[in-house]
C-alpha cells in the first residue's frame, strides 16, 4: 500500500490507497517487453456504457516516466507554493498538488482516492498529442504535461515575460497550442470545450476535446446547456468528453450541502 501525508489544520493525516491491489498478470523476464497487470475490480462502474478492461499491458519504462512526471508536478506546485507564502506570487495561486480526490468519474469512474498531479499525467499518457484539453483553475500540470515547460509556468506565476502568458494571464490562464487553459469563471470551459470539440468536428479531424471541471461548476447553468448542445448535435458525442474531478475544493459551502451524487 501507498500512504500520502499532507498537512492540514496543522495536523498530519495518512490516506492510504488501493494501489497496492493491483496484480501482475505475467512473469517478467525481460524488461523491455510489455506485461500485464490487472487492476482492482472496484477501479470501474459504468452507467449505461460497457467498463474498460481491468487488465492492462504496460512498460517498466513508461512507468517510471510517469512516475518521474508526477514527482515533477507534484515538486513544481511545491514551489510555487513556497513562492506564494514568501509573497512572490501576487494574486491567485491555485495547486494541484497532492489533495485527495472524492470522486473522478465520467459516469465511469467509481469513488477511488487519487492525487491530482496524477490525474493530469495519467490523462496525458491516455490520449494523443493532437487532442485537445481545457480545464478550470488547477491547470499547472496539465499546461507542462500538453506541451509548456516548468520554467514557464513558475515564471508566470511571478508576472515575469517568460512565462507562457507573457506575465499577463497568472495561475488561471496558461495555455498551449493543445492546451486552452485554466479559465477563471467557475464552469467556463464546458461550452468552451464543446466549441473546440466542435471545431475539430467541422474540420475533420480525428481528435477529441477534453472538458474538466470540478464540484464547483457542477451546479452551474452553462455546464447543463453544454451537455444539452452536445447531445442535441449527436455528431459531437464522439468528439467531446466531459471529465469530471471533484476535489472538494471548491469556494463556498460544503459539497454535501451543495449537490447530490
């Protein structure tokens, strides 16, 4: 079993996970091949739709690409961080670093326990470079894993000009030409997603879009009239996905209070 401390209240807590239930499938003779493993039979829940294969091939190497990937981001939203506490980092500064997840689904996912900077490389090394992704205010390692560069995050964090926003757009709005950020307004970048998705739609290509957003814009008003656009135009269903992280961070009541399951 894997254990995550974080600080809170000024008080040390330990999440343990189910990581440690995966099975290896294979006996590994060669390293530099393939194997199976076969993850936990409570990783899925579909709702109306078939759930993915609990079995998995992967690679020694690009599991520890990963790995290497989300101590990056987890080390890069340390820092900044640091940089905000010192006083460095003017106005807002939203991490995803390390919070447990409530829930991760897209009427797919079950409730399982997960650090955000593993989300934003486990989405990365599950879609293709050409795809597109737009998310709403932790996007820090989601602009690094599409493309920008540590350097360029930090530095726009700090309002320097090398930062992938030029200085100018801070936490909420850094993009890539893949990336189309961080958005400011809780719930934006679903009809902003289902637009690009959209786009790719009319001209062709054979790409998807993918749409995040968290428990705060879960009862917002733009986000139905997305889901309400996409299912009208069929031909975008294909195209557009909507992904669902619930952090419980949101600004505001408890999301007990808020909303229902």
């Amino acid at each position: 079993m894997y254990y995550y401390y974080f600080l809170q209240l000024n008080s040390v807590r330990a999440i343990q996970t189910s990581a440690g239930t995966t099975q290896l499938q294979d006996s590994i003779t060669d390293h530099s091949q393939p194997f199976t493993v076969k993850l936990h039979e409570d990783s899925f829940r579909a709702y109306k739709c078939e759930t993915p294969s609990l079995e998995v091939q992967v690679q020694k190497g690009e599991l520890l690409k990963m790995y290497k990937d989300m101590q990056l981001m987890r080390r890069m939203e340390m820092a900044a961080d640091a940089l905000y506490k010192a006083k460095l980092i003017r106005g807002f500064c939203h991490l995803a670093i390390g919070q447990v997840c409530t829930r991760l689904c897209f009427h797919l996912f079950s409730t399982y326990r997960c650090v955000q900077e593993a989300v934003a490389v486990g989405l990365e090394y599950g879609i293709v470079p050409e795809d597109r992704v737009i998310t709403a205010y932790r996007c820090h390692p989601y602009a690094v894993m599409r493309g920008g560069t540590i350097k360029g995050v930090i530095a726009e964090l700090l309002g320097r000009q090398d930062g992938m926003s030029r200085g100018k757009g801070g936490s909420m709005h850094i993009f890539t030409p893949t990336f189309f950020g961080g958005n400011g307004i809780v719930g934006a970048q679903v009809p902003i997603g289902a637009g690009i998705a959209f786009a790719q739609k009319y001209l062709g290509q054979k790409t998807a879009t993918f749409a995040l957003y968290g428990d705060g814009a879960s009862n917002q008003g733009q986000v139905f009239e997305a889901f309400n656009m996409v299912r009208n135009y069929l031909a975008l269903v294909l195209a557009v996905i909507i992904f669902i992280l619930c952090t419980g961070q949101a600004l505001g009541p408890s999301l007990r209070l808020r909303v229902r399951e």
